[in-house]
C-alpha cells in the first residue's frame, strides 16, 4: 500500500514523499510523550528512509499497521543522528536529530534495544561513551585508530575503527570510500557469514567516526605465521583455504572485490583456526560501481595483475581479482616464500604486473600434482581462466586423499637445506591507499621467510623501515584500520555533562 507524508529534509522543507510499505524492513509500535500530539506511533525502517506513522482510529478498528499516513520522515543520510536516552541501565527513549531539530519517541528496554540492533548498521547514533568503554589500542595509523571495546552493559569485547573526521575530509575521494566501505560491511553483515568480520553498529562523535566490528582475538593470518617454527600441515592449510574461498563466495555472490586480500586481512576469532573471517574492506568495491574510487588499489606481491596493467581511471575488473590474491596466499602457505621476491619495491611491483610463475621448478616434494593445479587456476594471469571461489571448493585439492599430510620424516628433516632470505615489501597499511607517481612508501614491512619442503622448518622476521619525511605512524599485526590513539580514548571515555 503507497501513502503520502511530510518529509523531513536537511534542509527543512517539507514536502510530501509516497510510501511504499511492502518494503518495510522492521515496524515497532513507541510512544510520543509532549503534551502537543502525543499518543501511539508506529516507526517505520527501510532502506533509505524511517517513518514515522500516528495510530489512527482505522488502525484501532481493523488492526492494520500499514493504513495510517505517516506523518513524517527521515531520510536515512550523512545527516541523520540518532541519540538514546538512558535511565540507569535501560533505555528510555529514541531522539532523532536533523536539520537542528529533535523529535524524541519513548518505548521499553526491551523494544528501544530491538530497535537499535535494527539501527546498528544503517543510521550514525551519537554519544558513543554512553554505550562503550575504550580501554587499549590495536592498531593506528595515519587516519584511525582502532580501540578495543567494552560494552558497558553485557561487558562483551568489541573493535572499533576510529576514523579521523577531518583528515578523511582532505582526502580525495576519503569520504566516498568511507560510504562505500560502510556499505560494503553493511551488506555482508546483514545476513551475517561465519568467514566475513562483521559490523556491529555505527557512531559520530566530534571528530571521529566509529565502525564498531566484532573482536578477532586469534590475531591475523601473518601474526601466527611470524610465532611458528615450522608451516602450516598440508590439512591445516586446507582448513584455511576452505574459509577463505568460502568467505570470497559469499562476497562475490553479492558482487563485491575485497581488492586487498593478504595475510594482515585474514583474522581468526578466537585460537581455532577454523575461525577464520576476512577484514578490512577499506578499499572494497562494487564490480557495477564505475568508475571505482582508486581503479589501481591492494598491496604489491598479492594484488592482481589486471589491475596493475590498469592505466585508466575507466579500468574494469571482476571478483576474480580477489581469487589471484588469494592464490598467492595459498602459494605462501605451501611454498614459505614470496610469489615476487625481488627486494626492490619498481621490481616486484613490474614482477607482480608480469605475472611469469612456473611451478615446475618445484619437485613433488615441495609441491604435488594437485597442488600445483590449484594454484594456477587461481594465479593465471589472465583473470578469464581463473576459477571461482564456488569451483576451487571442488577441487580436488580439498577432497582427495592423496594429498593428505603424513607425519613428519624427521630424518628428512634433517637433511633439508634452507635457502638463502627473501623480502616481501608492502605498502603502509592505509586503507585508502593508492598507486601513484606521487606516493611515499611509509614504511617496508619486509617477511624473511625460508624456501622449504614439506614439514620444512619456517624462519620468519620482520623489519620496519620509517620513511623520515613521513609524519604516519605504523599500525600493529592485529589490523582492523589506522590513527591517534588518545583523541579517540578520550572521546569515548569522557563524562557526561
């Protein structure tokens, strides 16, 4: 059923909008308490819009919730803010905040609490310190911080992706690929994946924007790769593969390239390794969002090759993108070295862009017949023979038997040389990072790892080079975003007036 009602705007007109009911996603029946038109309210969510409808006297006969005209709107936008009331431990009240006005609606605990998980990923709420406490730091960089969260009523741990408001602003294109990666999580977190880091709701506050996401804390991909002595087994491996592919479907069913797939974006939630999910989505993109913001994006070693041959703003590409890096990090896991090993960033980057791998060099030891299948149907250059995520689950690299780890030869082991370091650099972790002539590199996040057979003994290092012209600092392992820790702490954590 289609009614007309008064739209509040930014800019305070009212005009009269068509409701489309049938695509109501969430309806809750809330109370409005000021003396002039108080009573009843039905508050309506969509897409884009809430509604908010009075309970009318056909509603009272016929006990219909979709007759009465609403008699007024919120466009769901960068200018909407939602604040909650609290009376001790229980919510009391939803204001909404636009265009200077407020217009507060009253309900219970119970019903204000439902209605802000509905909220959580759709509308920015204000007042972040009334919901959370921010107690340490993991990870910062040039434009975020990302604090560890306490929630102040179920105690439960939270991550929050503190985004610094103004330096977002002097970026080029910063804040449209702050909306897009919003979006993007959006997206995946509605109907939620066992493999996809998920966001839980969003806040304003003065100077900062927080993306509060689930806690991983089993750490990244990289970080328990840099604590073991020895590779993964060849089942383990295949445990994490399975997650990653699985995770990659479910993004590409909806359309989306990850574009920054690597060790650091893989987190698991907890020290089971079948508790993988992919993060960071800083630089996510639709396949139909032409032109893409930052066509030539990811991280030199893993990102695809067709993207680096990109010399147009105008450049296409697919989700298969994402499966090339994620072949290259299976090559890492079964090999212990670098895809493009040259030390030098222009050489690896012109190595990475070439894309001339040849598995034979390696013997069955090192890598088997399946192995090395696998991995070309997801490092062929030419992304039009790359596999799907969907199809690589089928392989026979998953399934078969023969490819199972036996226990470990020690005295093979033994006589197992190990050659000489390779560097694997890569760029700054700025979420908005781009390919350019004008670019710094902040810093080389260079892994030694060691080339080795199977059940090969692993040597792992990490070096950090600064650039002194820079003025970013270095976000940690465990990497969710980047910034100044402080500023977003006190924030947070500030009294109330």
């Amino acid at each position: 059923m289609r009614q007309k009602s008064q739209t509040v705007h930014e800019d305070a007109e009212r005009k009269l909008k068509t409701v489309d009911y049938d695509l109501c996603k969430y309806r809750c029946l809330l109370t409005k308490k000021k003396f002039i038109g108080r009573g009843l309210r039905y508050l309506y969510l969509f897409k884009n819009l809430i509604c908010i409808g009075k309970v009318s006297l056909y509603f009272e006969i016929f006990k219909s919730p979709y007759v009465q005209i609403p008699e007024r709107q919120f466009r769901i936008n960068s200018e909407l803010r939602i604040k909650w009331t609290y009376s001790k431990t229980k919510l009391n009240s939803i204001i909404f905040q636009v265009s200077g006005q407020q217009y507060e609606y009253h309900g219970t605990n119970e019903q204000l609490r439902e209605l802000k998980q509905k909220f959580a990923l759709y509308v920015f709420q204000v007042q972040i310190q009334d919901e959370y406490s921010a107690e340490s730091v993991l990870g910062r960089g040039s434009y975020a911080t990302v604090l560890e969260l306490t929630n102040l009523f179920t105690k439960k741990q939270y991550a929050a992706k503190c985004i610094d408001q103004q330096r977002i602003n002097e970026k080029k294109n910063g804040q449209k690929q702050l909306q897009q990666e919003i979006e993007t999580m959006r997206i995946l977190s509605e109907q939620k994946h066992d493999n996809i880091l998920l966001l839980h709701e969003l806040y304003i506050g003065n100077q900062n924007y927080y993306l509060v996401m689930e806690m991983a804390k089993g750490g990244s991909l990289l970080s328990l790769m840099k604590k073991r002595q020895t590779l993964f087994s060849r089942s383990d491996i295949k445990l994490i593969m399975k997650q990653l592919l699985e995770g990659l479907m479910f993004i590409h069913h909806h359309n989306i390239m990850h574009r920054d797939l690597k060790p650091e974006n893989i987190l698991f939630m907890n020290k089971d390794l079948e508790s993988l999910v992919i993060a960071d989505f800083g630089l996510a993109q639709s396949v139909d969002s032409h032109p893409y913001t930052y066509p030539k994006c990811g991280t030199p070693g893993f990102v695809a090759p067709e993207i680096l041959e990109q010399d147009s703003d105008l450049a296409r590409y697919t989700v298969s993108c994402d499966i090339f890096s994620a072949g290259v990090i299976l090559y890492v896991l079964l090999i212990g070295e670098p895809l493009f090993e040259k030390k030098d960033r222009k050489e690896q980057l012109e190595l990475n862009r070439k894309c001339e791998i040849n598995l034979s060099k390696f013997s069955s030891d090192q890598l088997d017949d399946l192995e090395k299948d696998i991995l070309m149907k997801m490092l062929s250059k030419n992304p039009d023979f790359r596999w799907s995520a969907d199809n690589l689950l089928k392989h026979k690299f998953f399934v078969s038997q023969d490819s199972i780890e036996q226990e470990v030869d020690f005295y093979k082991l033994n006589n197992i040389s190990i050659l000489k370091k390779q560097q694997m650099p890569t760029f700054s972790k700025n979420p908005f990072m781009q390919f350019g002539k004008n670019i710094s590199l902040v810093r080389d996040h260079a892994l030694t790892l060691s080339l080795r057979q199977r059940n090969c003994t692993l040597v792992m290092q990490t070096n950090l080079r600064f650039d002194k012209s820079s003025q970013e600092q270095l976000i940690t392992e465990q990497v969710y975003g980047m910034g100044s820790f402080n500023q977003q702490k006190d924030e947070i954590n500030q009294t109330n007036p």
